[in-house]
C-alpha cells in the first residue's frame, strides 16, 4: 500500500522531517516552522499556500489618521479642510470684483471652515485694518448677496495683507515664516492655497520663488499645496509650453488648478448632466441628426479700462482659445467613463485634438474677423474701438470673430461647428444651439407653412435655460403648422440661488476637484488649435477696420460665412 503523502505545510502543521518525506517528494523549507509562511519553488504551490504565502508578504496598512470624534457629523461634506489662502495681486481689480465677493459668499453659506486665513499680498502700503477697509467698500458694491454686519467682520478678521514686490526674495522669506506663524495658531495644519491674480508676466517669477522657499512642498502624511492660476495662460502655444515647463519645475500637474471662470458657470456645468443624465439626447448627438452646431458669446460692452491689455490680447486669444473652445468640448465629447477629474478631462483633449488645423486657405474662408466702430446700443451713443482709452488709432485688433470649424472624429465627421463673438454686439448673450437635420421626407407639402428644423438651445447667460423647437398644428380646421418653444429657465423652476463662478471654482480648488479647470495638455491643444489662425493674419495685409458698427451683429462677412452652405446665425 503507497504511503499517504503528509499534509501540506502551513498554518495549524507541522513541517514534516526529511525522513516522513517519500522519496521523490520535495522537501519543504525546513526554516517553516508551526504557523510561519512556507517558502516554496515556483510551480510547487497550491491555491491555499498561494494565498498564505501572499498573506506573509503583505504589507501592513499604514495608520489610520485620528479624527476627532467631537467633529463628526459637524462638518458639511462640501467643507474644505482648515487652510491658508494666499492671494497675490489682492489690490487689483479682479480681486476685488470677483475672488473677494467670492470668498465672502462661500462664508456667509458656511462652505469655509473656520480655521481658515487669508494674506492679501500687493505692492501697496497697506496696514491690515486699511486693507480691510478697501475690501468691505470692495463687497458693497460686488456681492451678489449683502452679509450681515456680524459675517462681514467674522469674514474681515481673517484677512491680513503682506506688502512686497513680487520678485524680491525677502517678501517671501518673510511670507514663509508667516504662514508657518498662522499653522501655529489657527490649526491651519500647513494646507496653503496659493491663488495667482496678477499680471501673467508675474506668473513665473512667483512659481519660482515659491519653489525657492519651499512653499510648495506638501508634508509626509498631510498638509497639501495647491496654486490657482488665472488666464491667460500664455500668449500662443510656444509660450504655453514654456509657461507649462516653468510651472512644472515646481509644482506637479495635480496641483496646479488653471481657472477658466466660465467653467464653473451653472448651466455650463449643467450642460454635463443634461447630456449624460437624460437619455433621449445622447442617441441624436451625433452627425446623424446634427446638422450643424452654433456657439455664440455676445457682449454688449466695449473694453471698458482695458484698452491696453485688449491691444495685446484681441478676441482670439481672450475669448475663443479658453471660453468658446472649452464650451465645444463640452458639447463634442464622448461620454468619459467616470465622473472624475481625469477621464473628464480626457475626453475634453481628445476633441481639441480632433479639431481640424486651418492652413491659410482655410483661414482666409472661414475665419472672419472684425473690429467696431461708432455706432448706437439702447439709445446710446458708442464710440468705436479706435477711440477707446490706451488704444492705436491705427489698431488692427480684432474686437470681432466668426469661425467654422471641423471636428474629424467619428462621432462629428461632417457636422460644422460655428464660433462667433464679439464686442459691442447689440445685447450681452451667451448660447450653445444645435440645430438637428431637416426631415428627409415632407409630408404636409398642402400645410400654409412649414416649420422649421428641430433645434435644442442652451442659453448660458443672461436668461439661463434651455429651448426646444419643434412643430405643431395651430388649432383650426386648416392644417398650418407653425414652429413653437418649450422653454425651461432656471430661474422659474428652482428656487435656490445659483452662486458666482468664481464662487464654485475657488471652493472647487480648495476641495481639490480640478474637474473644471484645465489641465497642461487641454491648454496647450487648444491654443494649437487657434494658432494658425494667429499666424495666417500676420502674413496678411492690414485688415480694413472697422468693419462694423457698434449695436449691430459683427461685419457682412460673418453672415456670408454661414449663407455659403445655405444656413444663418441664430437670433438670439
């Protein structure tokens, strides 16, 4: 009779001795002792030594980190962690129209922890209090929601202002022991957010020092460091990238947060779930039923005191490389595979990268561009843009853009997509419409009128909602058949109050979602995408500007660019 083979050596046995062992068995580890891992050949294992030699090999988790069971269920899950917001460029406009009244809004709804600071870092003599003054003159005139007198001082008293130039090195000695002061005394537990308003030519010189001092290392276990930057990030694709390797040489790409501030625009956030959230919409999304797609961004207003930055900037590089280019992506982009930051993002790419490139044939076809002139809004009389404070009377900036662009994926192959924006148009209005195809075959040839193609709008500002045409008998005896609306506003349907952009990003950024803010490679394929429109005009002559009056909808060309195929701008 054979001998029975001896169990296999693991927990709860024993490992048998060499002469217990048949002779063509072999022999386990003699170090495995009663309860210890067995180490074994490769080929040798079962599925039961298999997992306890995995369970040898684990690793230990790391320590949980206590918290504080006095805190549980007290904080809002949208509550960011305690931390010291550093704000440069806090003397500047865009501080005081719009991050100021922000952060005051995200503290009136209790959406900032308590342990949370803010320095205010500028150029001017400012002592605390003196700067605090400034800033709640600042929040009467720009906030969307007046506080209480008791939430403006609570809000106030954590503000104090760090005078210094930005490329001085012991401004930011002194700010780094600053900050390591208030970790100290307000349990701030060394998280920093650090929030870029300044000109972009500081932009470098700031990242580097932060890098020199250390400030942007984040601890062992804790302590996170983040750095919000405004646009325009870069000025063309070359100085993207080197914007982007500076930036990379001190901070990683999961913490940099570049904010475009119509992003975080409630009904452009919407316009995810409208189409990842319903059903019916996604089947038609596509080149089948779309006929073609319009983006339009009007403003009513002129440069206002911008007159020098907009000499440098013009439309293409202030509003169609960030705002109209991110809104298409939106709109072309396959559904990601996870609401997340990254495969959000992803998509977002993968469509800048589709978007046709124009050489200069094309440029010259479907790019119009265009810059106002004198003319009337509402009655009132507008100068041209020539005449605007700190601007060329020679100037040959573009106030005006119109465009179509191509999509070359599977999904949009053929469909064209239709840009446009402009200053001094006759109302302020942002909208995304997609105009479905007509009905291969018209049925009611005896009907006094026929209705137009279905079309789905998205009006992102100022009457935020969303329209669907379609046609419909008009009650009689007649068959006529008119094209009608459904409309849906946000204002009429919800009662909460919608908050600011720069309200959602900056929480957003404290919270450390980047799901709307742009990553390094988005930048940068977008701005490849607008780049040979840039450089085909600096190979043109001289544009004939103005070409346009003010109060009306952008020169002739723009309404011949769609008349071409047989189509028109939407009348917003």
């Amino acid at each position: 009779m054979a001998t029975k083979a001896p169990p296999p050596p693991g927990r709860g046995t024993r490992t048998p001795t060499k002469a217990a062992t048949p002779a063509k068995r072999q022999t386990p580890n003699p170090g495995a002792a009663d309860g210890m891992v067995p180490a074994v050949a490769a080929g040798s294992l079962s599925i039961r030594e298999e997992r306890l030699a995995h369970d040898g090999k684990r690793r230990r988790s790391p320590k949980s980190i206590e918290v504080n069971p006095l805190r549980k269920g007290l904080r809002l899950e949208r509550v960011p962690d305690p931390h010291v917001m550093v704000l440069f460029g806090a003397t500047g406009d865009l501080s005081h129209r719009k991050v100021f009244p922000a952060l005051a809004q995200l503290w009136r709804t209790n959406l900032l922890p308590q342990d949370w600071q803010l320095v205010a870092i500028g150029r001017r003599a400012y002592d605390d209090k003196a700067f605090r003054e400034g800033v709640r003159d600042s929040l009467k005139v720009n906030s969307r929601v007046p506080l209480e007198p008791a939430v403006e001082r609570q809000f106030l008293d954590r503000i104090t202002y760090h005078r210094g130039d930005f490329d001085a090195d012991p401004m930011y000695d002194e700010l780094a022991e600053r900050l390591d002061a208030i970790d100290a005394s307000h349990a701030t537990a060394g998280n920093r957010l650090f929030y870029l308003a300044t000109q972009p030519s500081a932009f470098t010189e700031i990242v580097a020092q932060l890098g020199r001092t250390g400030l942007d290392h984040e601890h062992h276990g804790g302590g996170w460091r983040r750095i919000v930057i405004e646009k325009p990030f870069g000025r063309d694709l070359d100085s993207a990238r080197r914007l982007n390797r500076e930036v990379g040489k001190v901070f990683r790409e999961a913490q940099v947060y570049r904010i475009d501030h119509y992003l975080g625009k409630e009904t452009v956030r919407n316009l995810l779930v409208f189409r990842f959230a319903n059903g019916i919409f996604e089947p038609l999304w596509n080149r089948r039923y779309v006929d073609h797609v319009q983006i339009t961004m009007a403003e009513s207003l002129g440069v206002e005191e911008r007159g020098s930055f907009y000499e440098e900037t013009g439309a293409v590089r202030d509003v169609v490389q960030n705002h109209l280019l991110q809104l298409l992506t939106l709109v072309a982009m396959e559904p990601p595979a996870t609401f997340d930051a990254e495969a959000l993002r992803d998509e977002k790419v993968k469509v800048l990268r589709a978007v046709d490139r124009l050489d200069r044939m094309r440029v010259a076809a479907d790019v119009v561009r265009g810059q106002y002139g004198p003319g009337w809004i509402e009655g009132t009389r507008a100068a041209g843009y020539r005449a605007e404070d700190e601007v060329d009377a020679q100037s040959e900036t573009e106030t005006f853009v119109a465009m179509k662009l191509n999509i070359d994926d599977w999904r949009w192959s053929g469909v064209p997509f239709y840009l446009r924006t402009g200053k001094r148009l006759p109302k302020r209005a942002t909208e995304i419409a997609i105009q479905f195809r007509d009905v291969p075959h018209r049925l009611f040839e005896g009907a006094q009128s026929n209705p137009e193609p279905n079309l789905l709008a998205i009006r992102i500002q100022p009457d935020e909602g969303i329209v669907l045409r379609f046609g419909s008998k008009v009650p009689g005896l007649g068959l006529d058949i008119r094209t009608v609306n459904m409309d849906f506003t946000y204002g009429s349907a919800f009662s909460a109050d919608a908050p600011e952009a720069y309200e959602t990003l900056i929480l957003d950024a404290m919270l450390g979602d980047a799901s709307l803010f742009t990553r390094a490679d988005e930048v940068e394929a977008a701005w490849a995408a607008v780049d040979p429109i840039l450089d085909a005009w600096l190979d043109e002559p001289a544009p004939e500007f103005p070409n346009y009056d003010a109060g009306t909808w952008g020169p002739p060309a723009a309404d011949r660019l769609m008349e071409r195929a047989g189509r028109r701008w939407r009348r917003i």
